[in-house]
C-alpha cells in the first residue's frame, strides 16, 4: 500500500487530500468516510485502500477489485447545496473522473447515467455516493470512487462488461500519478461548479454520453421501464420518453439497448 506522504507528493491540491488514511484491507472505505464524516474531518479527507472486503458498489453490490492494481477510495465533501442537487453531484464526479483519466491516458472515457464510465462500451469506473441530510441540510457527501487500473482478469459474470486502463490502453499505469491527477481534477471541477452552481455540470455531462436518443431499459426494484432517452432534468434525473408517456427517473439499472431513435 502506498503511504498518504508518496500520494500526497507531487499533488497540486488545496484542500483535497491534506489528510489521507490508508489501509492495505478496510471493510469499506465509504463506510470509513462516513464515520470520519460524522465526527466534523475536514472537506477533502481521503481514505484509501487497496483491498475492500466489503467494498461497495450501487444497488447493494459487492465493487470487485484486486487488491495492488486499481484505485479505490472515498473523499470528503461538504457542498453547499440543497438535497435536491444531490443527483447532481455523481455526475460532477464522473465529468472530473473522466477527464482525468484522459489526461493520464490516450482513452476517451463516457459517461453512464447515474454514475458509471465506459471505454469502448465496458465499464472502467464507478461511483458511489452517500450523504447526510439533517434539518433539511446537507451536511456532507462521501464520495466513493473505484478505477479499474492495471487489472487484467475478471469474474466469470464481469467478462465483457468490466475493462481497465491496462487493457484497453494496452500498457500498465502508474497508480499514483493516476490518483493525484484525479483529486486535481475532483477539485478543480468542484469550485468552478461551487461558484457557477452544480447545474453547470450538465453540458459537460451530456457531451460525454452517447445515451440521448438511444433505447434504455431501466430496472429499479423489481420493476422495468423502457424508452427513449431525451436528456437530464435540472436535477440530474433521466428524462425517459417511454410507452407510459414522459418519465424522469432518478435511480435505476440502466441497459442500452443499442437502438438509436431519431430527436422527437
């Protein structure tokens, strides 16, 4: 496992990773973020580990990754924002993840709604967000972010939908240049956006997604819904066209059924 001194060298932040914990195996380092979170640790607190035994993935998955070749880690936030902007906030982090990704590779990365990024059409990223709300009031956001790096084998029911960096770029990436590019980027996006407001964040989205006017299908408790995507609500939801009439959605499972549709 690296040490918070080697992943704070060289990082060109302000706030984001002044205080880095680091765990060669924590049951979730989400789970750690929100304790920390809970007991006042300042906005930007990173915790870091290589290996998660219960690492967390959306809709009550396990995130598989091996331990000593991908990124795995939680930061901090404590956004002035109202609850209803939470929906914002995932695709904030995955414009920022995406961009530096791209920085540190040659790959261009898109986004998944809510909260997924692709490299030639198999996940290489995901994002998990849990907050705090009291009185109305955000009082923090942890962010967890998990980046398949240098992996090269996948579980049986992963092969074909998972990828990393490594495969898909075809050499193996220096971890730790990789992360602090990535807090760079998380806090560069997260000023401009904490002064221009989170709504901002939804061009710079949609310019990384190929899911308008595509046929989705999204499953979300048991039940499927299915139809046109035609954009993001100011919220963040899905605006879903389907047989039912006009949907916006704000969670769910989503399928790309691969059918482009013409504009309505």
């Amino acid at each position: 496992m690296y040490t918070a001194q080697a992943l704070r060298q060289g990082l060109k932040t302000q706030r984001f990773g002044n205080k880095i914990f680091t765990f060669d195996t924590i049951d979730s380092t989400n789970n750690c973020a929100r304790a920390l979170a809970g007991c006042w640790a300042d906005e930007g607190t990173v915790i870091i580990a290589e290996q998660q035994t219960a690492g967390k993935g959306r809709l009550g998955r396990v995130w598989q990754a091996n331990p000593n070749e991908n990124l795995t880690f939680s930061i901090i936030l404590r956004p002035t924002a109202n609850p209803e902007q939470v929906n914002l906030l995932p695709l904030y982090v995955a414009v920022a993840v995406a961009q530096a990704i791209e920085r540190t590779t040659s790959l261009k990365v898109e986004c998944k709604w809510p909260n997924d990024l692709l490299v030639n059409n198999r996940k290489v990223a995901g994002i998990l967000l849990e907050g705090s709300v009291k009185d109305n009031t955000l009082e923090y956001v942890v962010v967890g972010i998990g980046v398949n790096v240098n992996q090269v084998a996948f579980a049986h029911d992963l092969e074909g939908k998972a990828t990393s960096l490594r495969l898909e770029g075809g050499k193996e990436v220096d971890r730790l240049v990789l992360f602090r590019e990535l807090l760079s980027s998380l806090e560069k996006n997260y000023k401009t956006l904490s002064s221009s407001g989170f709504n901002t964040v939804l061009p710079l989205w949609l310019a990384r997604s190929s899911m308008i006017n595509r046929q989705i299908s999204v499953s979300e408790r048991g039940s499927v819904i299915s139809g046109v995507v035609r954009g993001l609500s100011p919220e963040g939801g899905l605006i879903l066209d389907s047989p039912q009439g006009a949907k916006t959605l704000f969670a769910g499972d989503v399928t790309i059924l691969g059918i482009d549709v013409p504009a309505a």
